[in-house]
C-alpha cells in the first residue's frame, strides 16, 4: 500500500449546538445539488439566507429534544476509526480524512490537509449507501470543486461507488431488523423509512429510488420476514412532489387499518441524527400513537457494527487496489479513463454526474 495514498471519508455533517443551526441550514439550501434553482448563485443565496434564517428556530427547538445538537459528526468519527483499523488489518494504510459537506470540517479544509500532506493519490468514500444526486453526487461535485479551488485537478482521484447492494451492508441491516423483532405481536408491520427525495430527481435519472427498493427486498429476504411490509419516504421540505407514501401518512394507514404493532427500519441511515431520533422516535411516534398504533418500535441505527464496518472496508480496499478507472454510480460497471469525457455511461446510458468528468 503506497503510504500516500489519501482516503476522504464524506458525510453529511450536523449542527454540535444551537447556534451552529441556521449556519448548517444555509449551507444546506445553497446547495444546488439539493435545491437547484434558476438565476445564478445569487438568487441561491438570498434564498437560503431567507430559509435557513425562517426554520432556523424550529429547528433548534427540534435539537433541543434530541441533546442541543447532531451526534453525526461523533459517530462519524467513530465509523471512520473503526474502518482505519479494518483496513490496517488487511494491510492498507492510508492516510485517513473526515469532509462534512455542510459543516466542520468541511471538505475544502479536509483536502488542503491532504494536498499539503503531499498524497499521490485520493480515495473518496461517502457515508451513503445509495447514491443520489443530493447526497453522494453533492459531495463528490463538492470535492471536484474544491480541489480545482486547491489546484489538485491532476491528483488521480477515485470515488467509490454507491454499496447498497454490499452483502455484509445487507447483513448488518438484517441483524438491527431481527433485533427489534424480538417478542413483537402477530400481525406486526415491517416500514421501511427512507430519506424523501423530490420526483424530479427521478425524472432527471436520479438512481436513489430504485437502490432503496432493492435494499428493501434484499433485507426483508435476509430477515425470512412473512409478513406485512412497505416503504415510505420521509424528511419532505418545501411544496414540491416528493417521493410517496410519506412516512407518517403510512402510518396514519396501518392504525386505521388495524395494524397491531409497527416496527420502523431507517434505511438509507448509517448512523442516528435528527431524522430517526426526532423524527423517528418522537414526531412519528406521536403520530403512530394518535393513529391507534400504540406497539411503535425503531430497529436501531447501525453506527459501527461489525458487519457494516466490514463492508466500508471492503468496497474501500477494493478501490484502494484498483489505482485506474471508475464505476458508473448507477449500473457499478466499471469504466476505463477513456470514458470518463463521454456524458452519459456507455452501458445504461445514465448522466453521469460532474464529478465523474473531473
């Protein structure tokens, strides 16, 4: 293992106290791979200064319920010194690196540590196990912009492909869905509770919806689960169509239809923020309740089990041994550098995302 090879580790980032939240916030909808709109980066802006400035208060006083702040940042911490360790014992030893794309240490500080550290040769993992244009394509894009911003345009770069799919990522869901089985009355629902994503994403080519679907099939396979079970979509900001049923509609359906008991399975979550412990565990819980869905459990998030430690290290020693090429972020082919200037992948015709032209 060249010892300067570099690894970024990517991931959302969050809020550590009250007054980092309309920070976090307008950093969020400047983001125009998460709300792209017309006029420039000015008018993108205003809008977020106006937005983040008029949620801000909400927000905080949601944080306030869950301990003042994110334990995002923490766990990611955690997540990344036992993927250190894993790739040690398989003999890798890169310099390791932490970019939270909307707060502290953001990628820009992470890659000037990288450049003036004197890296060869760069690794990118995002803590996403589907991609979508709004969370691993915006932190990629981020990446690429900051390191023509740095000068490290000729630095090899490789990004690490989506690894929904990954069978020990499969097999640590499954573990944390049996766990929260345990002693649950007959009859019980299976949600699976996804991040929302607006249609348009979709409609543009976005893979995120079917990766979800597959994930989903592949763990109620893994849990040997019979009965009842479905998808919803959760987290939806601002007017437009997103992706349905949306979570606490779904639940609002299983108590008028009776349903005993529900368990909740964040998926798309690797670690607990302010979607599953205020969301999930109180919001949504007290719509469970009001429907008349008085079992409401949560499978718990997987932070740093095994099994999901593994299957980070896996996809990242396999990029760490495969110094030429990419894959296409929605069929996982692989692609020779002669593809990386044709727009769309050769195979599934997918847009490739800015990065991938990097």
């Amino acid at each position: 293992m060249n010892e300067q090879t570099a690894l970024l580790v990517l991931n959302f980032g969050g809020p550590q106290r009250a007054q980092e939240v309309e920070g976090f916030l307008f950093e969020l909808f400047r983001d125009k791979d998460v709300i792209p709109l017309p006029g420039g980066n000015y008018l993108q802006e205003v809008f977020a200064d106006v937005v983040s400035g008029r949620r801000a208060p909400k927000v905080v006083a949601q944080y306030a319920q869950i301990g003042g702040g994110s334990p995002l940042s923490a766990m990611t911490y955690h997540q990344v010194e036992a993927l250190r360790q894993a790739l040690e014992a398989r003999g890798h030893t890169p310099s390791v690196h932490v970019g939270m794309r909307y707060t502290k240490p953001s990628i820009a500080t992470a890659l000037k540590a990288i450049r003036d550290g004197g890296a060869t040769r760069l690794v990118c993992l995002a803590l996403y196990p589907h991609f979508s244009f709004a969370t691993t394509g915006s932190s990629y894009n981020e990446v690429a912009r900051a390191m023509k911003r740095l000068g490290m345009t000729a630095l090899p770069t490789t990004f690490i492909p989506a690894w929904y799919d990954h069978p020990e990522y499969l097999a640590a869901m499954v573990e944390r869905v049996q766990a929260s089985l345990e002693g649950v009355p007959a009859g019980t629902h299976l949600l699976f509770s996804a991040h929302g994503l607006p249609v348009s994403f979709i409609q543009r080519g976005d893979p995120y919806q079917q990766q979800v679907q597959q994930t989903v099939r592949d763990v109620v396979k893994g849990v040997g689960w019979t009965g009842a079970y479905s998808l919803a979509f959760q987290s939806k900001v601002g007017p437009s169509r997103w992706l349905s049923p949306a979570t606490d509609d779904e639940l609002r359906r299983l108590g008028a239809a009776g349903t005993p008991a529900v368990v909740v399975v964040p998926v798309s979550f690797v670690g607990d923020h302010i979607e599953t412990l205020f969301e999930l565990d109180i919001e949504y819980r007290h719509v469970a309740h009001e429907a008349g869905l008085k079992d409401y459990r949560r499978a718990g998030a997987l932070d740093v089990h095994p099994r999901f430690v593994a299957a980070l290290a896996d996809v990242t020693a396999k990029a760490l041994g495969e110094p030429k090429g990419r894959a296409c972020v929605r069929c996982l082919l692989p692609r020779d550098e002669a593809h990386l200037a044709k727009p769309r992948c050769p195979d599934c015709n997918f847009r490739q995302p800015d990065f991938m032209a990097r």
